[in-house]
C-alpha cells in the first residue's frame, strides 16, 4: 500500500507540475494575444482617423469640384474632370491638356469681356449721377427762394398750435389750484 500510495502521490505531483506548466503557457499565450489585441485595436484606431480625414477632403475637394464646374458652366464652358483623370493613353492626355487650355482661355476672355461691359456702365454710371447732381443743384436753387405766403401760413398755424397749448396750461393750473 505504501507503494501504491507513493506511486500516486508522484502521479499527483507530476499532474499538478504540468497542470502548472500548462496554466503558465497559457498565460503567456494570452499575454501575447492581448499584446496583439492591443497592437491591433491602435492600427484600427489610426486607420479610422485617416478615413475621417481623408472624408473630409474629399468633402472639400467635392465641393471645389462643383464650384469651377458651376463657374464654367455658368460662362457656357462644359467640363468632363473624368478624361483628365483617366490615364490610358497619352493621346486623351494631351486632348484633355489642350481642353483645359482651351477652358481656359475662353473663361479669360469672358472674364474680360464682361469686365469691359462692366466698366462701360460704371462709366455711365457716372456720367448720369453728373447730370443728376447738376439738375439737382439747379433745382435746389429754385427751391431755397421761399414764397412768403408759405411763410405766413406757416407762422399763423405756429401760433394757433402755441395758443391751444396756452389754453390747455391754463386749464390744468385751474384744477391743479382747486385740488389744492
């Protein structure tokens, strides 16, 4: 009995090392997998903050985009950005190239042009605004000559407006010396 026992106190000890041995190499093999957890979850954490930024100037780009495609649109020019994005031969390149120089060079001459129309009706603008002032200021000196039949019935409603005012005083003075 003694051997049996000692036999299974050995087994018993020689389960409980490896046990131990186990447990130790499965914590080591957690550690590593929360070390790559943690490795992961920071790339995740970095890539999410370069879509966001790249969202947004893709936003900004998107927007600059429809600006100039309104600006040419508005001046009678069409643009297509997708044949200058696209790279299968060097021919479309140099077409879209040349496009783009075409664009614009009519968009400077229409920005000149309408500057130009622009100046001519600043320029009569100006020359009415000159006659404007000039039949203004002729016209304020036939105005400044006053007519005294204006003047008089201007002092005569004056002093019938001072007269009611006197009258009513006088009233209120008469029931404030009766109150009293």
């Amino acid at each position: 009995m003694q051997l049996a026992s000692c036999s299974s106190s050995t087994y018993k000890s020689e389960n409980k090392n490896s046990l131990i041995s186990e447990v130790e190499s499965l914590k080591t093999q957690k550690d590593h997998l929360m070390h790559q957890i943690n490795v992961l979850a920071t790339e995740n954490k970095n890539m999410w903050c370069r879509l966001s930024r790249l969202t947004i100037v893709n936003r900004n780009l998107t927007r600059r985009f429809t600006k100039i495609a309104d600006t040419l649109e508005k001046h009678g020019l069409n643009c297509s950005i997708s044949d200058a994005d696209s790279s299968s031969s060097m021919p479309e390149n140099v077409d879209c190239k040349r496009s783009i120089e075409e664009m614009s060079l009519k968009l400077i001459n229409n920005i000149k042009l309408e500057k130009s129309e622009l100046e001519k009706q600043y320029a009569q603008m100006l020359d009415l605004h000159k006659d404007d002032v000039v039949a203004g200021h002729n016209l304020a000196f036939a105005s400044l000559e006053p007519d005294e039949e204006d003047v008089m019935a201007g002092v005569r409603k004056h002093a019938q407006k001072l007269a009611q005012l006197k009258f009513t005083l006088m009233e209120q003075q008469g029931l404030l010396g009766m109150e009293n």
